[in-house]
C-alpha cells in the first residue's frame, strides 16, 4: 500500500468514528440521559496520601502476610 492508501483508509476510518460518536451521543439524549461527564472531572474523587511514614503502633500484633504470625512456626 502507498502512503494516500494508508491515509485514505484512516481517514475513512475517522469518519466513521465521528459519525459512531455522532449515533451515540444522540441515542443518549433520546434516551432522557446526558451525555456523560468528561474524565477531567475524576480528579475530584482522588485522595492525596501523605508522604510521611506511618505510625508505627498501627502495625502492633499483626501478622506478616504469607509468613504466618510472628511467634509461631509453620506446620
């Protein structure tokens, strides 16, 4: 394939993207619903985590997974 075939065919396929999109976002709006939210508005569910450690004491008596609790040995 020549490179005008490779740009004609994606450009084909473009379009047929944008006309999908067009199809869809009209069957929403038919449906009573709104189109959905962009994805920039994710990030006001997202959660900062600190930088700094952990408290220790929050680790007291707990058993390492995999390895079992700390004052007993495997079978």
């Amino acid at each position: 394939m020549s490179v005008q075939d490779d740009l004609a065919a994606v450009k084909r396929s473009l379009e047929d993207l944008v006309r999908t999109v067009g199809q869809l976002e009209r069957s929403v709006t038919a449906e009573g619903g709104a189109p959905a939210a962009p994805a920039a508005g994710r990030a006001e569910s997202l959660v900062t985590i600190p930088d700094t450690p952990y408290d220790s004491e929050l680790w007291t008596d707990t058993d390492d997974e995999g390895l079992g609790a700390r004052d007993r040995h495997a079978p």
